[in-house]
C-alpha cells in the first residue's frame, strides 16, 4: 500500500468512527429513522469530501481534530443530497454503491426525513463546534461557506436546473452550470472550510480556491467518464443510465477524449495552485491525482 | 380591532417583509426554485412561531429587531416541514391554506428541492446573524435550540413516528410523543431562542420553557379540534381528513369535550408560567388565548 493510500485509509476510519457516534441507536430517535440514517451514512463511500477539508486544514498547518466535525457534517450534507437525488422523483435510482437506495429500502417518507434528519443534524454539529471552538468567528465563517455551498445558489440549485434539463439536448454551459454547482460548490466549501478552519492567510486562502474550483469540476467530470465507460460492478450503479436518461454530462457535450483530456488539464491547475505550499499539502496533490486518475489512466 | 390584532397583524408585516427579502427572484438562483420556495413560504399563515420568538424577546426586555433574522429562519424551517409534509409519500395533502400544495403546482421533484432549500437557507441566515451578532455565544445558543427542536430529537422524530402510526389505532401516549416532536419542539424553540436572544435570567427562561411547553401542546390540540370541527372553507385543509386516515389526534383519543378541556387547563398554565411578568408579557399572554381560543369559544 502507496503512503498515500494509507494516508486516505487512516482518515477515512477516523471520518467513519465520529460518524456512527453522532446517530446512535438510542431510544430519543425512533428507531426506523436512525436506522434509515446509518444505513446511508455508514455505507461506505469514499469520504472524499471530509478527507478534502482536513487536508487543506492540514495544508495550512491547522488542527485536524478541531476541522474534523466539520468534516462530519459535510458528510452528513452529501448523505442527505444522495437520499433526496436518488427519490423517484428526482434521478429514480434504485443502486447505489451496489446497494438498494434509501427509499427502495424504507419506504419513500422515512428516505425523505431521513435527508432532512442529516441536513438538520449536519447544522446543530456545526452550531456545537462552532459554540466551542476558540475562535467563533473563524468557525462561523466555515459554516457560512458550508450553508451557501449546500443551498439555493449551490447544490441545490444544480439540482433543480439538472431536474429542468433532463430530456433536453444538453449544451456545455448548462452542464457547467449545473456541475459548478451540484457537485464542485461542496467540493470548494470542503477546502474553504478546511482552509478557514486552519487559519490560512488570505494569498494561501486564494490559492486553495483555486485549486477547490478545478478539483470540483475534475471529480465530476471524472465520475461522467466512469458512468459513461464503467460496468456495475466498478460504479455501484446501473451503467450508461446517466446516456439513457440524456443526463448533462461532460461526455455527452464534449466527447470522451476531449472530456478526458480536460480532466487532464484542471488537474495540472491543480497541482500548479499548490505550487507554493510545503509537504504539507501532498495529500490535497494526491487526492486530486486520484479523482482524475481513476477516470483516466495517467 | 383590538389591540392585540393590531400587534399580531404588525409583527406579521415585519416578518413577512423580511422573509421576501430573504428570497428575492433572481438570476442567481434557478427561476423555478425560487417561484416555488416563495409559493409556499410567502402565502400567508398565521407567522405564530416568528411573533412568538419575537415576544418571548420582548418579554425579558430584549431587542427585537435583532431577533427579526431567528423569527425568520423558523418560519423557514416551518414552511419546509410543511412541504414535505404534504408530499404523496408523506401525508398526500393536495390543499394548504385553501390553495393546492407545492407538489401539485411545481411536482414532486421541485417541491422536495424547495423544501431543503428553506432548511439550508435557514441555516445559512442563522449563521450569517450569529456572526455578525454583538454576543455570538448567545446567537449559538439560540441556533442550536432551533437546529435541535427541528432535527431527529424533534420535529423529524415526531413526523418519523406520525408516519409510522398511521393506520394503527392510536393510544394517547402515543399522540402525546408525536405531537410534544411534531409541533410542540418547534413552538418551544421560538419561545426559548427569543428568550436567549433577549438575555433572558435563568428563572425567566425556565418560566418561559414552561410556556412553551404548555403552549406547543395547546396549539396542536386546538388545530385537531379545529380540523375535526371546522368545514374546509375555515382550515383552508380537506375536512375531518385526519380521522379519515386514522391519524393521531387528540380529540381521536380523548374525545371532542375532553380535548377542549385539556386545551382550556393548559392556557391556564401558560398563564400561570407568566404571572410573573409584567405587561412586557402581554403579548405571549395574547398569543396563548388566541391560540386556545379560535378551537374553544371561552
């Protein structure tokens, strides 16, 4: 195993233990709602994204344990966009990671509360970091970022314009629109918060912008080209189905090399916005060689 | 008109003022998202968990006008449990405040989106006002009161075990778990995070968390008499179509007489809790009269 791999191992465990404490099995929930919670929350996943915000912490020279609640809750926010995504009246997915759905399992109303239960629990972790940490303002102004990513003009907005482009011919700024959004605010808000969290300067702030901003974009275009060219048994998902349902995605507007190719160059933007930093910031360079890499072999 | 109507209808303006500002139509946002967060956010309703947070500020001699922004993230977060409330998976409401649901105008799909927007952007308001609030640890306080009485512990739970009830005969303790979650969390947490904003003592919080408790289980009882009772073109709701569905209710367990009587004791211990106060609380003694009083004719 690579250092790196066992880098990303040993922040994914701490991730996924602070995870499974924050919904326990206990008698003040009812019983059926947690367990529709854990069952999306701990099914494993890559946990890119609170791996993402402890390593700009770390690339700052911040302290992980403090970001990683904040990591926690970002996590919470992308459980709960999956669950509501995959509804039957939003992408009706059936498969995910080679699981049934949320909704295939408890029933449409309980996957329903269980999103709400996460976005609302992802909030009250971060009220309770935030009212605990030293520094309120630093960690308000991540939360801030977190909030706005996960809202009307982020993620969510990127799903109500991919819901009012399905079955039209996608154009590459629509799914720009929409990718920036959907997917690439989270992205960004995971290294802004890490960053923030961390006490980056503004220039280093700057920098990881940037480099948040060609990741985001990087990994979906990356995860159309692994729809697009992947079997099941690699995606946990039904193969092509984004092609069938004319979903906007890089491929379908570029083309596969040139979609391909442009994963390429956001990653040299990557890594060119990190130019800077120390060894403190090789996770976030092998975290951005591993969202492209998996797509395209190097 | 009187003046309490007076003070209801002027803090209503304030409120419904500062919630369309918060969702202006613009290009930020997808077009449709924002037509249908403000569809259901700004059509009316009676505002009683703003005004009741803004009351509970100005009865320990707080600054209302900063407690504007909390009044309008729980009305937010009031406005989403409502929508997805009445989705098909959940309650299959087709009629709110006599004009069809979210999901009958804007499908399914929107109305989920619609619905989690409010959620975040609540959160996002919240964030913003804690940040720039003269007591950030106060503002905390308040937000995770609200991020709690909405979450798993309460709202979320109450409508998990409503779903999980329906069509079982319901047994009081049973409608006393549902409705202390479901609407009672919510209606303390206005009371009590306008207390905390208004720097309320520690006794006056604790007379005023015994108003809210009292009061949050009055609403509900006097809202299941009324929808037992009272002919559509009053509720704005399907009549009697709680009982239809075997819903948990108080007058289902009780019986008509009993659950009036029991609203009749509990706005007698919201008085009570408030005996204390002086006419700073006339407002909160207002709001509970009225609350008994359009189910109870005195």
């Amino acid at each position: 195993m690579s250092e790196f791999d066992a880098y990303i191992d040993a922040q994914r465990a701490r991730v996924e233990t602070a995870l499974a404490e924050y919904f326990p099995l206990e008698p003040a929930h009812p019983h059926r709602l947690t367990e529709s919670v854990r069952y999306s929350l701990l099914s494993g996943g890559k946990r890119i994204r609170p791996i993402l915000l402890l390593a700009a912490c770390e690339a700052v020279g911040g302290d992980t344990q403090g970001a990683l609640p904040y990591g926690c809750a970002l996590e919470m926010i992308h459980a709960y966009s999956l669950i509501h995504d995959d509804l039957p009246a939003m992408d009706d997915d059936a498969l995910r990671r080679g699981q049934p759905t949320n909704h295939i399992v408890f029933g449409e109303g309980l996957a329903i509360l269980a999103g709400d239960a996460l976005l609302t629990e992802a909030f009250d972790l971060l009220t309770r970091s935030a009212a605990a940490a030293p520094q309120p303002q630093r960690a308000l102004r991540a939360m801030h970022e977190i909030a706005t990513a996960a809202g009307a003009r982020g993620m969510i907005g990127g799903q109500a314009a991919d819901l009012a482009a399905e079955g039209r011919a996608p154009d590459l700024a629509t799914v720009e629109f929409i990718h920036v959004r959907k997917t690439g605010a989270l992205i960004l808000a995971a290294v802004r918060a890490g960053a923030l969290i961390g006490g980056a300067s503004a220039p280093a702030l700057r920098r990881l912008t940037r480099y948040g901003e060609c990741l985001g974009l990087a990994f979906q275009i990356a995860d159309d080209i692994l729809d697009a060219e992947a079997p099941t048994s690699v995606t946990g998902k039904e193969q092509g189905r984004d092609g069938v349902r004319h979903k906007a995605t890089f491929p379908a507007v570029l083309g596969l090399p040139a979609a391909k190719q442009r994963a390429r160059e956001l990653l040299e933007q990557c890594m060119e916005s990190l130019r800077r930093f120390d060894g403190a910031a090789d996770p976030l360079r092998g975290i951005a060689r591993y969202v492209v890499g998996r797509a395209c072999a190097p």
